[in-house]
C-alpha cells in the first residue's frame, strides 16, 4: 500500500534534489521497476532524455486508487516507519521521485494490477493531475516524461548536450543490466535498439555482450564469502576506473573502500592502471547506511576495515592463481578512445554494439561524447582468451557453480632453457611459463628482506674483508634514519666518519654483494623518504631491491633450481615488488593457434 510518511520519518531521509538531469530521472524509473519484481524493462529515450523518456515494466502495477497518490511527496509502499530506515531492502524507500520528476515534466503514467480488470491512464503536468482515466493495458507500469524541466529553464540550462545526458543514460542501464542479469533490458535511442539482453541471469554473458572490453582477457571469478563477481588478471588493466562497478545489494555504489580493498587485494600485481572488477556484495541492511546520499550512490560501510579486508581476501583467491597468471602476448586494454570511432571493428561483432556504434557515428557532436564502454574497437588480441568460467547469476548462485581456483603449483614445472641470459623456460602440463629472473630476484629478496626486518633478533655474520659505504653528506647526516633499520635487519654497520660506514657483519640471509648494494640502496633512498614506519620501510626495501638484484647475472642450471624453489616458497610469487609479473603463461593451445593447427 503507498502511504505517505508522517513528517518525522520524512525529515529523517537525505533530503536531496534529487532530480538534476535525465539520467536521474531514468534511474528513479528503472529503480522503481525494479522494486515492482518487473522481469523485462524497456527504456526508451529521445534527444538525450531531455524530450522524451519511456520506461515500461511488467512489474506489479499500481491500482487506480493508488495512482495519483503515488506523487505525493513522501508517499511509499516500501518502508512505514522510522525503524524500516535501518532496514532498506528495496532501492526505492523515500518516496519522493515520482513526486520530484512529476513537478518539472509533462508525465503519463499507464499502470495496470494483474488482479484489475482495466489500468488507469494518469496525465499530470508540473505535478498537477491533468486528466485519470481507466484504460485498457498490459500488467505493469509504463511511465513517460516529456518535456524535462520545461517549467524550471534554470535547470533546463545545466543539461549537457543530448549526446552526453544519452550516453549517461545508456552507461547507467548498461550497468544494471549487468547487476540486475535476471531482467531483460532493452535500450532504444531516437528510435533504434542499442541492445537486448536476455535476462537469463548470466551476468558475465551480459559483461561480455555490453563491456567486451573489459571481458576481452577474460576474467577470474570471485566467490569468497559475501562478495561475488569477477576481476581481471593483473596483467590486463585499463588506464580508468570505468572497469569497476560495485553493487552492493543490486545498488550501483562508488566506494573508496572497495577500490582500497581492490588493490589490497592484488598484493601489489599491479604494474600500471587499473584492474576490471565487476563485484556483486551481499551486505546486512544493518551494516549499511544507504541514506547518506541524495542520489544514493554512496552508502556508508559500518564496519570499514572489515569490508575493505573481505574484498581484498576475495579478490586476492581469484589471482593468487594459476588462471591469474599473466598470459604472454596480452595486449593491455585502454578504454576506447573517441576519435577511433570510425575505426572498422574487425571481429566479434555483436548486433548490439554494431548498433550502437551506428548511433555514434550518427551523432554530429562526436566531441561531446563520452562513450559508454560499450565501443571497444581497438583490434582484438588474436592470440589469447583466458578460459571462462560460465557462471549464472544473480549473485548468490555464483557461488556453488565456481570450481575454486587452485594455487599455483611449482612442483609441476620442468625446466626446459634459459634465454637471453634472463628468462627461464619452464613447462607445466599444458602450459608454457617465461620466468624473468630479475624480477623473480626481486620479489625473492624482498620477502627475504621483510621478513628480516620484521623478525627482531639477528646476529650478523661476519665478512672476511669489512667493506664500507660511502654516502653523501645529506644522507650521512641523516644516518639516524636509517642505520638503526640496517642493523636490525643483521648489519654490522658503524660510521666510520667522513660520510663512510664499515660493514662487518652482514644479515645471514645475504650475499656480500647483495648485502652491499642493499646498503647502498637504503641508505639512499632513506636519504628521501623520512621516517621509519612501516609503509616507508616497504618502499625502501622495494627499492634497495634492485641495487642488490642488479648484482647477479647468467645463473647456472644450479642456481635456477635454487631461484625456483626459493620462489615458490614466497608469499606472492607472482609479481615482483614494483608490481611487474615474475612469470608469464602461454597456453599450448595459443601457441598451436599461432601456427593455425586450431
Ligand atoms: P519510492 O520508490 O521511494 O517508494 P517513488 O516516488 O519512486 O518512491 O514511488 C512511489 C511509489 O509508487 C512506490 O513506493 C511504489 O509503490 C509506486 N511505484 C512507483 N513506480 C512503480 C512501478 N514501476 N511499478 C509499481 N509501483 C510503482
Ligand atoms: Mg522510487
């Protein structure tokens, strides 16, 4: 039943304008269709929203009796009283947008019960019923806004141009098409369908089908816990955040929380940009506030760092994997970029996008544009295609339908050459491994080194020859920061004067060599960085790395067993410490692709 909330609750709710453009008004609808259990919902726009907007679903229907009231401030069948705010499970709980869209738009609204007989027609112009007739109609609502701000032209002045507020819409149901993959969506603009999708509730079909793009290298999927979804490997990122979309409870939310858990999660695996992650969150309504944000598109976490921990332990099962190891010849993949637009797409065409690129080619401002990722018409990677793992969703089925990802297995590697006196040649059961030394070197002692500082007590070994360090003067009158480290990671290590330090004693875990370009790199890059907590400790280490990595050479068969095992046993052995891979994969069925046998 739509009541309207008592003045108390009202007063309660994130008071907001909530409608500043077309595509607010396209999500209130699309929401409140969702809300009504429609299974297909059509969207329909003209001149970017601004003319015409037509959302029709086959939702529950809304009775005569209940139609007009559905515009009054404050009126909702989703929540009654002020406990039900701690509760929210539907999108819609304030009851004000039908109240909101109808004050600055012509609305019909066409609206039919399975149980009526007839539907009933309701006309209303700058919020004032025009006319309320009974009709004959489908079950479900149709609503049509027409004339968008016509009574406000001060809002009507800050709308972008048609071609933006349609792409925002069109970026906007692309999204819930892909949370919501139970619904068939269907989205026509000025008159042409720009894409279906089936409502199958396979929502990677639907990533694939409206973000090939960020499905293009495939994706690990993500089952741990309450977080379900899929993340690209570390090796396939994107220069923009466009590759991530949250929903938490089918709510679409940016969160800086998630994104920190994100990257939490990839444990320092990524080099560059930003990795695709299309994460579905099962939250307590309790344990989120939804009513902080007038548009909703933030909620607060009550419980922060739990989130955050549990996002980055999901995201970090589905890459600490044999499948999220980096596959060699993998293109990195950019959003695409306006002016390629007319590019010829050579493969994969979908209807939908072809569609789609029609429109924007048919679009005289193409420089206003911000295209929806939809348009990825850089030339497809030919050789690699990860495996997908075919999923149905909603969320929730994810979970039993995933085979877990396993852990990466050494022991199933044989050693097979070593090339250009860096990369080492392994093979697995059906795959080819490229190991890059340096990188494997670096990632080994920077566990080492970690673990070294971490761990207190060392005693230092002795060298036969003491060596010394000599540093420059900043540096040396600032060997308060970091000789301390040194000697607790095992240095024997003492000012010697006239920017000179001698070394007698190095950690057991090193080399000389190692040990000595080491000290030279911290004390260095100490010289930069100031103080000594435990974010400062880790990118010095990361940096002295390389001074003592730098130190090795061709390795003997010997020494790549060693390099092996020694990298097996590492925490994350697949990334070195900057974030560039240790190894990569090439599958025997890419290589038999790349000489046409498949
Ligand atoms: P809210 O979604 O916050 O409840 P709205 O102003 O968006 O407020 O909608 C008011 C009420 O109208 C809803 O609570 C719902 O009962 C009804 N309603 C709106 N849109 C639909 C729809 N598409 N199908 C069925 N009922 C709807
Ligand atoms: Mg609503």
């Amino acid at each position: 039943m739509i009541k309207v909330l008592d003045s108390f609750v009202a007063d309660k709710i994130a008071a907001g304008e909530v409608i500043e453009r077309p595509v607010s008004a396209v999500k209130e609808l699309v929401e409140n269709s969702i809300d009504a259990g429609a299974e297909s919902i059509i969207v329909e726009i003209r001149g970017g929203g601004k003319s015409y907007i037509r959302v029709t679903d086959d939702g529950c229907g809304i009775s005569f009796d209940e139609a007009e009231t559905a515009f009054l401030r404050h009126a909702t069948s989703k929540i009654s009283g002020i406990s039900d705010l701690d509760n929210i499970v539907s999108l819609g709980f304030r009851g004000e947008a039908l109240a909101s869209i109808s004050a600055v738009s012509r609305l019909t609204m066409v609206t039919r019960r399975a149980e009526d007989m007839s539907g009933v027609k309701l006309v209303l112009h700058g919020g004032r019923v025009v006319s309320r007739e009974r009709t004959g109609c489908n079950t479900g609502t149709t609503i049509i806004i027409e004339d968008l701000f016509y009574n406000t032209p001060a809002r009507r002045k800050f709308m972008k141009t048609e071609s933006r507020e349609s792409s925002s819409i069109i970026e906007l149901i692309q999204q819930y098409a892909v949370c919501y993959a139970g619904i068939r969506f269907m989205m026509i603009n000025n008159g042409m369908t720009l894409f279906t999708t089936n409502g199958d509730g396979d929502s990677l079909a639907v990533i694939k089908q409206l973000y090939p793009s960020i499905a293009r290298n495939g994706l690990l999927p993500v089952a741990y816990e309450h977080v379900n979804g899929f993340v690209s490997d570390p090796g396939s990122t994107m220069s923009t955040r466009k590759g991530q979309l949250f929903f938490v409870n089918g709510r679409l939310i940016s969160s800086s929380v998630i994104e920190k858990g994100i990257e939490e999660g990839y444990q320092g695996r990524i080099f560059s940009g930003f990795p695709a992650a299309v994460l579905f969150i099962e939250a307590e309504p309790c344990d989120i506030d939804v009513n902080i944000h007038p548009g909703k598109q933030e909620i607060r976490f009550l419980r922060q760092d739990e989130v955050k921990s549990n996002i980055a332990e999901a995201v970090s099962r589905a890459v600490m994997t044999d499948a999220g190891v980096p596959k060699g010849f993998v293109k990195k993949i950019e959003s695409a970029p306006e002016k390629k637009l007319n590019v010829d797409v050579r493969k994969k065409e979908e209807t939908e996008q072809t569609s789609i690129r029609e429109f924007l080619k048919s679009l005289d401002r193409k420089d206003s544009y911000e295209v929806p990722e939809v348009v990825e018409v850089t030339e497809v990677s030919e050789e690699t295609e990860a495996v997908y793992v075919p999923v149905s969703s909603p969320a929730e089925a994810l979970t039993e339908e995933i085979k877990k990802p396993a852990p990466f297995d050494f022991s199933e590697l044989t050693f097979k050459g070593y090339v250009f006196n860096t990369y080492i040649i392994m093979q697995g059961s059906d795959e080819l491994y490229i190991f890059d030394q340096h990188a494997a070197h670096e990632r080994i002692f920077y566990e080492r080194f970690m673990r070294g500082y971490n761990n207190s007590a060392h005693s230092p070994q002795p060298v036969l020859t003491a060596f010394t360090i000599n540093v420059s003067n900043d540096v040396y009158s600032m060997s308060g920061e970091w000789l301390g480290d040194l000697i607790r990671m095992g240095y024997d290590i003492e000012d010697f004067g006239d920017c000179t330090f001698i070394v007698r004693g190095i950690p057991p875990y090193m080399s000389v060599g190692e040990a000595e370009g080491f000290a030279r790199g911290f004390a260095e890059a100490a010289g930069e960085a100031r103080g000594s907590n435990q974010v400062v400790i880790d990118k010095l280490i990361t940096r002295s790395c390389k001074s003592a990595v730098k130190a090795h050479d061709v390795l003997s068969e010997q020494e790549i067993t060693d390099l092996m095992s020694e990298l097996a046993e590492c925490d994350n052995p697949y990334s070195c410490p900057h974030g560039r891979p240790t190894f990569i994969k090439i599958s025997s069925y890419d290589i038999e692709r790349s000489f046409r046998r498949k």
